[in-house]
C-alpha cells in the first residue's frame, strides 16, 4: 500500500484570511490550549465570530506582531503562512 504524505507546509491557510487557533497551533508546534491560553491573557489579540460560542479568529497583522515581540522568526514556523 503506498501513501502520500503531505507536508504541513502544503496545507497553508489563504492568503489575506483570518487565522484559525488550530492553524496557529500547527504553525507553532503547541498544543490548541497553548494558543487560547495566549488568547485569555490579552497577548494574541483575536475575535470571536458566530454566535453562541461562535469560534475565534486572529489576524494576520496581529500574528506577525505576536511573532516579532517574542524575536520568533517565520523561518521557525512549521506551517507555510
């Protein structure tokens, strides 16, 4: 049996749209609970869309920022953005 594997560098998220936390999760190599735990302390600023629960989402702009105060460079991220 011969499967194909695909890199996580393949499954990039669409030039321009909000991020997922699961995608920052990825691109990050942490746990979904690290990224909502950044999230709760004002550190990643994000919003939620829907209504109830809804879902959360963080801008790109905001990423970049989160990114560039920790001195993480993009190079590190395990997933394309």
């Amino acid at each position: 049996m011969h499967v194909e594997l695909i890199s996580h560098a393949q499954t990039e998220v669409p030039t321009g749209s909000p991020l997922r936390v699961k995608d920052i999760a990825a691109a990050l190599r942490v746990d979904p609970s690290t990224v909502y735990a950044e999230i709760k302390s004002g550190r990643l600023p994000s919003y939620r869309i829907g209504q109830g629960r809804g879902t959360i989402r963080v801008p790109r702009a905001a990423f970049a920022r989160y990114l560039a105060d920790r001195g993480i460079p993009a190079a590190e991220l395990a997933v394309a953005l």
